[in-house]
C-alpha cells in the first residue's frame, strides 16, 4: 500500500485545518498521510457541534455550566488533537505540546 504524505496546516484556535497555507493563520504545520488528515475535519466538527449545544445550553438558567458533561467533551477532543499534533509535529511542536498540562494525563 502506497502511502502518501502531505502537509497540513493546522489552526485548533479556529478549528480549522488546510492542505496549503491559506490567509488564516495557523499554528502548526505537520508531515502527516493524507488519511489520515481527514480525523481534524471529525474532531473539529464534533467540537463545534458540542459547541452549539453549550449555547443552547446556556440559556436554561438552573444548569451550571461548570457541571455540564459537554465541557469535558471538549477538552477530550481537543487532547486528541494535540496528540495527533505531537505524533506527526516537527521536533519544536513535540516540545511545545508536551509543555501542555494535560499532556501526560
């Protein structure tokens, strides 16, 4: 099986990723295969979708927010985020992803 790299540009600011570096900045550029690229587009969809539904959410007045499951969905998934990043991140990004404090949870 032919497995081909590709660069990716990846914004976890903006919840966003691209194949070439658009006008959005973003922070890290990975060297990552091409299949497996596509799981920022899951991740960061299933983020704004529990995004939309913490907005909603806000509004009923008697739940907390700081007791709201959702909230450590969000965190979970940006966790697989930065994992992926340190997988497939130049030496720097290692670095910098490991300084993270929830990167040895």
């Amino acid at each position: 099986m032919l497995i081909i790299e590709t660069n990716l540009y990846v914004s976890v600011a903006n919840n966003s990723y691209s194949y070439v570096p658009l006008g959005e900045p973003c922070e890290f550029k990975l060297k990552m295969p091409s299949e497996k690229a596509r799981v920022f587009e899951h991740l960061f969809q299933q983020i704004n979708s529990i995004e939309f539904h913490n907005a909603v959410r806000a509004h009923i007045p008697y739940l907390q927010y700081h007791m709201d499951e959702s909230n450590h969905e969000i965190d979970y998934r940006i966790m697989k985020i930065y994992a992926l990043i340190h997988e497939f991140g130049d030496e720097e990004t290692k670095k910098f992803v490991e300084q993270l404090p929830y990167f040895n949870n």
